[in-house]
C-alpha cells in the first residue's frame, strides 16, 4: 500500500476533471424509491395501528 502511494504519479488537472463527473456516477446507481415500496407502507401501517390499540388499552 505505501509504495502504490510513493510511486503513484500525480494526475493532471484534465484527469481529475473527468472523474468528477458526479451526474454519470448518480445515474449508474439504481435508484430505490422507499415511499413507493409497500414493505415501506406495511411497516409504518403495522406500527402505526400497534401504537394506536396500545394507546385505547391504557387510556
């Protein structure tokens, strides 16, 4: 590892510009939508209607 770093030569300034095409890099991730999932909706449904019957059997 330490001598990757010391023999590595310094990228140009034209290299580092075309790495830090960040919208390319966004858009190769496969986007995941959480809200539109309905694992999302069962979970916050299912919590939701617990904390609701736990709340009528103490009051």
């Amino acid at each position: 590892m330490i001598k990757w770093l010391i023999d590595r030569s310094i990228p140009s300034k034209a290299a580092i510009e075309n790495r830090q095409d960040f919208e390319k890099i966004l858009k190769q991730i496969p986007s995941r939508y959480t809200f539109n999932s309905p694992w999302f909706y069962g979970a916050i449904g299912f919590s939701s209607i617990l904390i609701f019957a736990i709340l009528i059997s103490f009051l």
